[in-house]
C-alpha cells in the first residue's frame, strides 16, 4: 500500500461505496479493492443476484458485506421488531462470528445494527438482541430455523441473503434448513452465493435460489491461492507422528494448524504432539462452544502457535499471520483441501501447505489434485523407511528423530529438490509397500498445473475417479 494509494481514494468510492462507509473501509486498511469486490460490487450494487468465485483470503467477506451496507445505510434506520434486513448464512459458529466482526467494521459509524444467531450459546440473549429488529443477522442455520419455528424471529422483511461458503451451505447437511430460510425471506430478495469452490453439481442446486444471476469468477472454482507453496510427505499413518514432531522443531513453522480428519484423530494428533513436547490448542464439534472460541482467539492473539482442529476450521476463518498449514490426513471431501490450505496465504501474504499422504489415501489425493488441476511436487517420502518403535519420548524434545529428507523443508517449508526424488529410481518397491507412489511421474517444473484426469504411467492399473459421494456437513448449530 503506497501512499500515493491512500491519497487516491477512488478505489471503492469508484465501485461505488460512499460516505460514512467508505471512511469505515478506508480505516480498515482497505483502500484498493480486491478482484473480487470489483467484480462483485457493482453487481449487487444494481440489484443484481450473485455467484462469486474467488480464491481463500480474496475477500469475498468484504465483496458481499459492502454493498448490502451501502443498501441499508442509504434505506436509513426503520426496522420492525423481530425482523432482519440481511441475512448471511455460514456453516460454523466461528465463520458466523468473524462475518460480524468484519461487518462492524466495516460499518462503523453508520449506525448499523448486527446480531448473530448460533448454537452451543444462550438462544435467550440472542431473541432479546434481535427483538427491536435488526439490519444484519448473522447466523448458523440450525439455530436460525428454530427461531424462525418458534416466531422469535420473521424472516418476512429480509431483503438480502447471503450464503458464504455456498458449496458447503447447499451440501446434504444443510440444504433443507437452507431452503426452508430461504423460501421465508421476502420474495423480491436479493441474493449472494461466494465460495472459493462450486462442484458443478452443487451450481446445479444453487440455481434455485437465485434469480438471473452474475456469474463472477475471478478464477475457476478450485483454483488455491497463488501465494501458497503445496506439497505432500508421503508417510505410512504409523510415522505421521514422528514426521509431524519432525517438521514442527523448525523455527519457521511460526503458527500452524493442523488438520485431521476426526475429532478423535485430531484428539490423537494433540495428545500425541503433547507427549512430544509442544503445546497445541484443539477445534472440533465436541468441544464446548467456549473451549472452541478460546482455542481459535488464543490462536488468533498469537498465545498458541499450533492449532488442531478438524474441517470445522477450514472455512472461512481468517487468522492473519499463519505460516502453515499441516494435513496430518486428507480430507473426505477434496474441495475441503483448498479451504483447509487456504488458511495460510490471505491477502497475499505467503503461505506453505505440507500434506502427509498414507499410501491408503492415494485415491484422495488424486481426487484433490484433480480439483485443483495440478500435481503436488513431493517434499518427502518415507515410505522405505521403518516404522518408529514405540518408546516414551515424552517432554524430550532433543530426542526427537529427525527424518534426513526433511531438512530442506524445515529449514525453508519449499519442496525438497529434485535430486531427492531421483535418487528414488522410478519402479522400485518400497517397504511401505505401495510402489505405485516411487515413480509417480512429476512434471519437469514440480507443481506446474497438469490437465485433470490426466495421470502417469506408475505402473498402478489406470483407475477412473470414483464418483465422489458427499457426506453430510456436520450441522453447526
Ligand atoms: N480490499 C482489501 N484491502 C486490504 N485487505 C483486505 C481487502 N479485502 C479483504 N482484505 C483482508 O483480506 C483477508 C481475507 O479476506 P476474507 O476473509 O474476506 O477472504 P475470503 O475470500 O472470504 O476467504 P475464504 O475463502 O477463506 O473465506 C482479511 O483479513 C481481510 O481483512
Ligand atoms: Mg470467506
């Protein structure tokens, strides 16, 4: 940001954001508007329905909140009770939190009222907060629709709805509460569909809840974020631990989160690291509403360095600052990988995403490297390597083994170069077992994007993608 910038404020006013609510963006730091909000802006400004696209950290929140602002600033302050103007949906609490967050924000000043509507909190301080009406609801569904059923809350006059991490929003979990709201918002409304992916099946499901809308597509849905170096460590489940213990020692994994596939897995993961010598907060649906609040604010303020958490921390949050991303294991769902990477690399900072990969989650990763249409370089295999035995290494961190192959990635978090994987001649079985792994076929410029579906010759039969069954989101509240 120079100040030549800041002195030019035409940016946003340009898009058409004026008044008290371009002073409020301005304080924010948001002086040049993102891709998306340029896109996205003008378009709803005009009344037009949307279906935003756009990669982790781009600032969709900021794209569907201004406008909607711009809207209610200018219909001035008549609310009746029990109302909301706006409604925005998210899948978890602490995505619902953070919308409002960024939405006092950006209003500050305006005289703009916010409430928000989730589980696992006092439903009675949320009915009393909402009673005189309010202009922006922010809310989980579950708990919205029990509002709604009990007449706390009249969705009649809501003229704006928004679903952030749409995909996930019209997924099996969600979809009939999401259609319920949405047929009891007002019949003229205006709605914002944003997420970084958009299965085509999902777009299909989308188009009943919008009416001729833009498509605004900064880059094809999948797409990660430019800013975030990938790769993956290849590691039999038995030595994720040590791998993890291993690459965690280094200095330059300043904030990471950790993600597993299951609360219990990610309960694992933090005991394990624990016993290891390092500190780690934990995320996931069995955790008190507190505990998981506490867990991401003292990971938020810097108090802890490493997160655990399960997909429920993989949308939308946005935590300034972290330096890398871990899967201890894939995710079921692929479209998850872009969002649980994209926690690292916001707003053009730089990012590293490290994936261990059991030679049982070859198909996943296959299905992830599909969506975002490239092949993630190798930065480790230890896969010929033994198991660890098991002995007690607790509280010893100088005793923590060391894998050679990972030096390079500790010391700078990029891939390891390509002379490690030379040195592993293409077809030889490895004591893991899966030889199909040893000779995957890398592109000559490790990571440069590969047309999907197209796979090499490894010597493992030819295999089509299977048809991706989608699993019910976990309800948040
Ligand atoms: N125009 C802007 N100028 C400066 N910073 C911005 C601007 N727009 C957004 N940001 C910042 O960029 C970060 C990412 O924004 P945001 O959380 O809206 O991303 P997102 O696209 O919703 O990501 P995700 O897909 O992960 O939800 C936030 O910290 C936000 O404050
Ligand atoms: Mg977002």
């Amino acid at each position: 940001m120079t100040n030549e910038n800041i002195a030019e404020p035409t940016g946003f006013a340009a898009l058409g954001i004026s008044g008290q609510l371009l002073k409020a963006t301005h304080a924010a730091g948001f002086i040049e508007p993102k891709p998306i909000q340029e896109q996205a802006i003008p378009a709803q400004l005009e009344g037009r329905d949307i279906l935003g696209i756009a990669q982790t950290g781009s600032g969709k929140t900021a794209a569907f909140a201004l406008p909607i602002l711009s809207k209610i600033i200018a219909l001035g302050t008549k609310r009746r009770p029990r109302t909301a103007r706006a409604l925005i949906l998210a899948p978890t609490r602490e995505l619902a939190v953070q919308i409002e967050e960024t939405v006092k924000v950006l209003a500050k000043g305006a005289h703009i009222s916010t409430a928000l509507v989730l589980g696992g909190v006092s439903r009675h301080s949320q009915v009393k907060r909402i009673a005189p009406g309010v202009d922006f609801l922010i809310a989980t569904p579950g708990r919205l629709t029990d509002l709604v059923r009990e007449k706390d809350l009249i969705l009649s006059d809501t003229t704006w709805l928004v679903l952030d991490e749409a995909d996930r929003m019209l997924d099996m979990g969600f979809i009939n509460d999401v259609r319920r709201i949405a047929k009891a918002t007002h019949p003229a409304r205006q709605t914002a569909l944003f997420s970084a992916t958009m299965p085509n099946e999902i777009a299909e499901l989308a188009k009943g809840l919008l009416h001729d809308p833009v498509r605004v597509e900064v880059a094809p849905q999948g797409t990660t974020a430019s800013e975030i170096r990938q790769g993956v460590i290849f590691a039999r489940t038995k030595q994720k631990r040590q791998v993890l213990s291993t690459i965690l020692a280094d200095d330059a994994m300043r904030s990471v989160i950790i993600f597993a596939r299951t609360k219990h897995g990610a309960d694992r993961v933090t005991r394990d690291l624990e016993r290891d010598g390092f500190e780690a907060a934990v995320i996931h649906g069995n955790k008190s509403q507190n505990a998981r609040q506490k867990a991401l604010n003292g990971f938020r303020d810097g108090s802890v360095r490493i997160l655990v958490a399960t997909d429920i921390a993989a949308r939308g949050i946005d935590v300034p600052g972290i330096s890398h991303v871990v899967n201890f294991d894939l995710p079921d769902e692929a479209e998850s990988y872009v969002h649980r990477i994209g926690r690292t690399g916001r707003n053009g900072q730089d990012g590293v995403a490290i994936t261990m990969v059991d030679p049982s989650e070859n198909a996943k990763l296959r299905q992830v490297e599909r969506i975002i249409r490239m092949q993630l370089p190798v930065l480790a295999d230890h896969l010929d390597q033994p198991d660890p035995q098991p002995k007690s290494r607790e509280h010893n961190a100088d005793r923590r083994p060391e894998a050679a192959n990972d030096r390079e990635l500790r010391r700078d978090g990029k891939r390891a170069t390509g002379g490690e994987r030379a040195s592993k001649p293409a077809g030889k079985a490895r004591s893991g077992g899966n030889a199909s792994n040893s000779n995957r076929h890398w592109p000559e410029k490790t990571g440069a994007p590969r047309p999907a579906g197209e796979r090499t010759p490894d010597g493992a039969k030819p295999r089509k993608f299977r048809r991706r069954t989608r699993k019910p989101a976990a309800r948040a509240a």
